[in-house]
C-alpha cells in the first residue's frame, strides 16, 4: 500500500460523519444494498455498507475518489 493508503487506514472512524445518499433515504426503497461516505479531508473519503457498519469501511485518496467520480458521471459504469 502506498504512504496514503496506509495514513487513511490508520484513521479512526469512529467519529466520522456519515452520509447516506438522498435517493437511498426515500421510504420503500427496493435498495438492499446502500452506501454511506465519510468526508476525511483532503479530498479523501470513506464508504461503508449503511446496513453493516460493523464491517470495515474502505478508504480512497482523492485521486481515487475523483477518478471514480468522474466515471460514474461519464456512464463509464453503467
């Protein structure tokens, strides 16, 4: 892992403000599977399984968030 991997996963999330989708909020949802992120500065963040929050939380650099951001908006995904 890289020095920045490693400096994210050596941070404590147990303080970490969690996000969860507006779209996944919505009562009746058919989604079983929603994510939530957490801001951790720089740019980097956090996404965990919103319904197994005893399950680790993965950890992107900026780079690697805006990357996939980007992809998602150009329908790389979908």
């Amino acid at each position: 892992m890289s020095a920045k991997k490693d400096e994210l996963y050596a941070r404590d999330l147990a303080d970490a403000l969690w996000v969860k989708s507006s779209k996944s909020n919505r009562p009746g949802c058919p989604c079983p599977y929603c994510v939530e992120v957490a801001d951790l500065g720089d740019g980097a963040v956090a996404v965990r399984d919103s319904r197994r929050t005893d399950l680790p939380a993965l950890r992107f650099t900026a780079e690697e968030w805006a990357a996939f951001r980007d992809g998602v908006r150009d329908g790389e995904f979908g």
